[in-house]
C-alpha cells in the first residue's frame, strides 16, 4: 500500500521542500504591504519607454544607413542591434507580473533578516532549485534586497516565512540559476495564515538558512546574490525527503526518487503543531541580534 503523507491544515505537505503556497490573497493588504506593486510599475514604464525609444532608434539608424549613396555599415549595425534590445525591453516590461503572481502556486520557502537599515531590508532565502522532480533537492540561497512599506516589520534575526518565484534558467539546464522570493506577510494579513506556513517548514530548513548567514558577505558580492550548497553539507532528511512535489517517493540505489502514490495518498489534515517544531523566538530589544 502506498505510504500517506501528513499535511498542514492548509493541505502543504510536511517535510517536502517543494511546499506550494495556495492560501486566499488579501488584495487590500497586498498593495498596502508589497513593494513589488511599485516595482512592477517601473519595470512597465521604464521598458515600454526604453523599449520604444530604442525600437524607433534602431530603425532610424538603418534607414539613415540605407540612404546614402553608400551604405553606412556603422549605422546599419547600431540599428540591427538596437532594435531586438528595444523589442526585449518592450517585451518585458509589458510581462511585468503584479504583485500577486507570485503568491499563486508559488514555492514555500524559508527566509532570515539578515540586515535592516531604516526601510532597507535584507531577506537570505533558502529554496529548492532542481527542476527535474524526481532528482534529490538542489538547495541554493538567495539574498533579496527591498524597501518595507510603512507598517510592516523586518528586525535582523526575524524568520520569515516566503514563496519563491520568477524563476529563471536555460531550456538545457537540471537547475534554476536564479530566483526571487516575498514574505508570505505582504499576501495575507491573517497572522494565522503566516504562522502556519512558518511551522510547516521543517526545522531543518530553518536551520540550514541560519548557517547561510555566514555567507552573506559573500553573497553581497555576487552579482546574481544566488549561491548553492554543497549537497554534502545538506542533511540526510533534506536530500532524500519523504515527497517530491507532494507525492510519496522511494529513492532508487542511483539517487534518484520513484513515486509511489499520488497526491490523494494523504492522511487526514493534522494541526501544523504536532507535524513541525517550534520556530526561534525573534529577537528583542533585551537580547539584540548581531547582523551578518
């Protein structure tokens, strides 16, 4: 008979990396809270006008080329080059997602204040970055840099609860190279809601984002803020989790799972206190938290 899997009473499954986030958007609270509504406008306004100007640019640059009595190949390239750049911006700024894409489907993930300076705030996020579902977790750390709007909290040391998304790679790629993350707090403002995606993240995870914070500095200086962990320093119960994409699993001698159920293949909803451990206290003004 194939094995049950315990869940959350929002139905994520314990103990599987790939927890996706499907709990009712708060919109009223999202655009109060989420900075991604303020970046999404820019990314719409400065690609459709950067785009634009450099379509129109590109084109009048291989008119003028073509013009002359001769062809000026200075211009024709400079033209042939502006114009699909200003067609990717374009582009991309009309597929800016909202603020809510995200939240819909998006993977639960652990997140750590690593720095807070005024409304500056700095999140190391811990996500799993394989693509194949059958293959073992590649774990990666991302560090996400954002503005707080007025009336949120972030304190050096405060877990947070996030959802991974935008992920990014080439079609030949096995993992992600790059992804973002948003607190599950700018979704919803049932602290219910953000305590218990908090819980049903293994405490292994939380403390495997605690031990990122020694590479912070290095983070800071990469360009992408995305680093991998060396599968060797993962423990045991993170690689080779019970559930992959919330269905049983067995792992072959080749290190690779085998399902053995279906997402049906669940035990009845168990309250998140029984199926996790107790998250670490955020700091107080009593006992101040050293920033990486």
């Amino acid at each position: 008979m194939p094995r049950m899997i315990e869940q959350t009473e929002q139905g994520w499954p314990t103990g599987d990396p790939r927890r996706f986030f499907d709990v009712p958007i708060d919109p009223a609270h999202l655009r109060a809270s989420s900075p991604n509504v303020y970046r999404r406008a820019w990314r719409l306004t400065t690609g459709v006008v950067l785009g634009s100007g450099l379509l129109l640019l590109g084109i009048w640059a291989i008119a003028v080329g073509m013009r002359g009595v001769e062809v000026s190949w200075v211009s024709m390239v400079a033209g042939v080059l502006a114009v699909p750049l200003g067609v990717g911006l374009f582009l991309r700024g009309l597929m800016a997602s909202n603020a809510a894409k995200p939240y819909r489907g998006g993977q639960l993930v652990p997140g750590l204040v690593v720095e807070q300076a005024d409304a500056d705030v700095q999140v190391l996020v811990l996500a799993d970055t394989s693509r194949d579902p059958v293959a073992p977790p590649a774990f990666a750390y991302r560090l996400m840099s954002f503005t707080a709007r007025e009336g949120t909290r972030f304190v050096p040391g405060q877990p947070v609860p996030c959802v991974a998304h935008g992920f990014v790679a080439a079609p030949w790629s096995k993992v992600w190279w790059s992804f973002d993350a948003s607190p599950v707090e700018w979704a919803s403002s049932d602290p219910d809601v953000v305590d218990a995606a908090a819980r049903a993240i293994p405490r292994a995870e939380w403390n495997l984002v605690l031990a990122g914070t020694e590479r912070v500095a290095d983070l800071r200086r990469r360009l992408s803020r995305v680093t991998r962990i060396d599968e060797a320093t993962v423990p045991e119960e993170l690689r080779r989790p019970r559930t992959r994409m919330g269905v049983p699993v067995e792992w072959q001698p080749d290190g690779r799972a085998r399902f053995v159920g279906s997402v049906g293949h669940t035990v009845t909803p168990v309250d998140a206190a029984d199926s996790t451990v107790e998250l670490p206290a955020e700091p107080t003004p009593e006992s101040p938290t050293t920033t990486a």
